[in-house]
C-alpha cells in the first residue's frame, strides 16, 4: 500500500477511536509509515546522486541511518510514557 493511502487511513482510524492509548498506538505506526516513505524517497535521491556524480555531502543518508534509529529507540519510550499518563488520569 502507498504512504498516500495509508496515512490517511490510519488517520481516519485514529480519528475515530475513544481510547487515548490506543490513538497513541496508531500515531506511533503512522510516524512510522510516513517515515518509511521518507526513507524510500531519500533512497532514490542518493541513488540519483550518485548516478549524477554530485558531492557526496548531497547523496547522504541521514534518515535511514541517522533519525530512524533514533525514532526506533525512543518511540517505546514515548508509548511507556503515554501508557503511564492515561493510567494515572483515568
């Protein structure tokens, strides 16, 4: 499935559930999905910069190595933290 259809269905899910935590879950899978799609666009791009011979500082991929590491870490902590709020404010 494209990023174009899923996001917004994801969107629509969240929109239509009462639980906050489950909202949360499916906010998490879709930065996940939109993130996904980042990554296979600057794929291409290094690709075509490569391909190009264009400066090296150009055709880096810093989402892929960089920010979606990152994402992975901490979005687990981001749920722990959601899970823990709604559990106190319910």
């Amino acid at each position: 499935m494209s990023a174009w259809n899923e996001l917004p269905e994801l969107t629509a899910e969240i929109e239509s559930l009462r639980s906050p935590m489950d909202k949360m879950q499916l906010r998490v899978k879709r930065i996940e999905a939109y993130f996904d799609y980042l990554c296979r666009t600057e794929e291409r791009w290094v690709i075509e910069c490569k391909r190009l011979g264009i400066d090296a500082t150009w055709g880096q991929s810093i989402l892929a190595t960089v920010v979606v590491p990152a994402q992975k870490r901490e979005l687990p902590k981001v749920l722990a933290s959601a899970r823990r709020h709604f559990e106190i404010n319910d």
